[in-house]
C-alpha cells in the first residue's frame, strides 16, 4: 500500500520554458557619445587626512662637548628669546609676527 503524507500536497510536474523565436541579425545602431555621468559624493566619507610630525627641538640646536649648546637658527628680533625664525634659503622669517631678515650674498 502506498503511504500518505500527511499535510503535503502533491506538486504539479514542472513545465519547460518555451524557447523564444529567433530574431534575424540586425546590423547595430550607431549611438553619439555619451559624457561619463559624475557619481554624486557620499555624505559622511572624507578621505583621511595625513598629519605632519612637528619637529622636535633637537633640530633647533647642535650639542658640542667643548661649547655645550649652540643655537643653530636666530631668534625673533621683534617677538624676543623663544621665537626662532625660519630659514627659507635667502631669507630668515618670523612665523609669529612675520618679520623677515634678508641674508647677505
């Protein structure tokens, strides 16, 4: 004797899907060109920004045995002891107050 299922429903044999007519070849139409479409930016992403290290005051002064500590750059003439100027090759200026002292060539 054949054995019941109980609350399954026999399923219908699966049907294949008809084969679409073919189509006869059509010569490709010829489009203008289309401008590339910018995406619009993304809220909330920013690109991480790369941080500079500050330089430490190593680089401010040249430690000798005989002479102890030299200052490598002058200071401020205007701001006074604790501004150093900046040497930018031709010139030294103040960061501070935006003195500059031209070198002599």
């Amino acid at each position: 004797m054949a054995e019941k299922t109980k609350g399954k429903k026999a399923q219908p044999p699966e049907k294949a899907a008809p084969k679409p007519a073919e189509k006869p070849a059509e010569k490709p139409v010829e489009k203008p060109e289309e401008k590339p479409v910018e995406k619009p930016k993304e809220k909330g992403k920013k690109p991480a920004k790369v941080k500079k290290k500050e330089k430490g005051a190593y680089t401010r002064y040249k430690v000798d045995d005989a002479s102890g500590l030299t200052r490598l750059r002058p200071y401020c003439e205007r701001c006074g002891p604790g501004y150093f100027m900046a040497d930018h090759g031709d010139r030294f200026a103040c960061g501070h107050c935006g003195f500059t002292r031209y070198k002599r060539t």
